[in-house]
C-alpha cells in the first residue's frame, strides 16, 4: 500500500527534513507516525498526496511509483486518498452535510448518490442527526469527526491523518483514535501522525519513530 525506500528531503535552503526513509504500510494496516515537533512527520505524509516531492527515493502508494507523476494524474492519485487535518479545515459558512459532500460534488457524483453517500459517512461518526448544523455550533471533537467523515466519503483506501486529537483533550483524543482504528478493521489503511505517545501506545499498534528526520523504528513490536 505504502513504500518508502532511502526517501529524503532537501529544501533549496539546504535543510534536510527526511533522510534515508525506508518502511512498507501494509493493506488494512493501521499504523502511528510519532515523533516531536519538526522531526518530519507532517513532510512525510505530504510526500505521499505529492503535496512535496522527494529529493532522493523511491515512494509507491497503491502499487503507483510516485517518482515523476506528471501534474495530470495527482488528482486521481488524491481521490483514493483521505485526509484528516489536525485544524479540521471546515467550511464555516456551509452546513455539516455540505462539508462532508464536498469532495463528491468536485469529483461530479450524481444528486442520488451524494446525498446517500454523505449521509452514510455522517451515520459512521454519528452525526446524521446534526446534518443540518453549522460547524460553529459543533466541540471540537464533533468538528473532527466531520472531517473524518469528510475524508471518508469517497471511500478512499487509504487514510492519513496529521495530529487529528492535537486540539482534543484525553477523552476525546481516544474516541477519534477508536474511529480511526474502526476504518482500519473496515479494510482501510490508516496511517496517522501523532505525538500523543501515551495514547497510541495503549491502542497496541505498529508505531514508526521519527528523530531529526531519520526513522528510528519502522517494523518493530508495539
């Protein structure tokens, strides 16, 4: 699903954020990104919707070498792709519903088929009842799940999520990582960026640690 092989990145500046990279996600895996602030994590999943490109490296997601994809073929890479922000990025002038169809309204999903489809995403993080809502009348922790819904709707096989409970306080960050872990079972793979350590150690899944840009752990035990 994902593969990383001596991945670095270099700015013009000549700061290296990632070197050396190698690790493999498999099918249906849930796995964590951890590390502190500014060691990479955020720069890696970028690589992979081609958000940045890699300075040196080889990098496959669903079986498509990501080296030298012309411009044309991103947005069909980014269509199997979900992605949750840690900031959630909501449209605040549109309602719940019309967060959460708005990927299938850009890729021209017929009426039928947008409204049960967005509706089925809203019934997963359980809030259809609150379709109608605006995203300011939301916690924090509904505003996530919206985007998670968001992420979701095109049904995407994979799944990245860049801090999702970084705003949440402990009870909440653990019902968005039970989400995430419920897509996973589901058949997606998951892939999330995280340095709440304590949270995702207790969930007793692969972790991958990041340090000034080299990967520390890539296939270890949890």
């Amino acid at each position: 699903m994902i593969r990383f092989e001596r991945v670095s990145k270099r700015y013009t500046q000549g700061h290296t954020v990632l070197d050396e990279i190698s690790f493999t996600v498999d099918s249906g895996e849930l796995v964590f990104l951890t590390g502190r602030s500014g060691a990479g994590k955020t720069t890696l999943l970028k690589l992979i919707i081609l958000l940045e490109r890699a300075s040196r490296g080889q990098i496959q997601v669903n079986g498509q070498n990501l080296t030298g994809l012309p411009l044309r073929k991103i947005p069909r890479l980014r269509r199997n792709i979900g992605v949750v922000f840690q900031d959630h990025q909501l449209l605040f002038d549109r309602s719940i519903f019309d967060n959460v169809a708005l990927p299938l309204r850009i890729a021209g999903c017929s009426r039928r088929e947008l409204g049960k489809r967005t509706r089925a995403a809203l019934d997963k993080v359980g809030l259809l009842s609150r379709e109608r809502d605006m995203p300011i009348t939301l916690s924090g922790g509904e505003q996530q799940r919206v985007g998670i819904a968001r992420a979701m709707v095109n049904k995407p096989n994979l799944l990245l999520a860049d801090e999702p409970t970084g705003n949440l306080d402990p009870e909440l960050s653990a019902e968005i990582m039970s989400l995430l872990e419920q897509f996973s079972q589901a058949g997606t793979t998951v892939l999330v960026a995280s340095h709440d350590l304590a949270l995702i150690s207790r969930m007793r899944h692969r972790i991958m640690t990041l340090r000034d840009g080299r990967m520390l752990t890539a296939s270890g035990e949890y």
